[in-house]
C-alpha cells in the first residue's frame, strides 16, 4: 500500500479490506461477513422493526439482533445471515466465475 504525508501527517491507501489491513484473520470473510450485516441493519432500520420484531422475522433471538446492530456478528455464519436476509425480504443470487488469478476472491455486492 502506498503511503504519503499530507499535513505532517502519513497516510497510508486501503486496500479495500480494511480487516485485512488490520492484519486480521479470516480478513475476506469478515468483509463479506460485515457487508451482510450492514445491510440486515439497513432492512431493519428501513421497515421500521423493533429488535423483538426483527428477532422474530429472521429467526433468531432478540439478544443476537442487538448484537448484530451493534456489529457483533461473530457468533452468527455467513449461511445464517444470509437467511435472515431472505426473512426480511432479500433475494440473494450467487454468481461464480472463473477467476483471473490463481486464487479467486469473494465479493458482496448490494444493489
């Protein structure tokens, strides 16, 4: 990543990632992981849903939707959030190709 100073101050570029730059494990997980989150975050927010509401529609206890509002999704898989997207009114389309690199990636995309 390139760094410059702006103001005295060094800056250094993302990569994108910023789990990644943080040096995380897992870091393209937690991305795809976070982006699903927002966005359950963003359909609750949207439709007006109390915890206990949007508890009840995904399919999960009111604590873990206190915990996903507040950006803890650690005791939640990428399946489950998934899912409880679909509960709130998502269609979600998987897309693979192949991948220009010897390894491919994974991308979240919200339309």
């Amino acid at each position: 990543m390139a760094k410059r100073a702006l103001n005295g101050i060094e800056i250094e570029a993302s990569s994108g990632n910023v789990f990644a730059d943080l040096g995380l494990p897992d870091a393209e997980q937690l991305k795809i992981k976070s982006g699903l989150v927002i966005e359950i975050t963003r359909a609750v927010r949207r439709l007006g849903l109390t915890q206990e509401e949007a508890g009840r529609r995904m399919g999960i206890p009111q604590p873990k939707v206190s915990g996903l509002m507040r950006g803890d999704f650690s005791n939640l898989s990428e399946q489950k959030l998934m899912e409880c997207l679909n509960r709130l009114g998502y269609d979600i389309e998987i897309k693979l190709i192949p991948a220009t690199e010897p390894v491919g990636r994974r991308t979240v995309a919200v339309a």
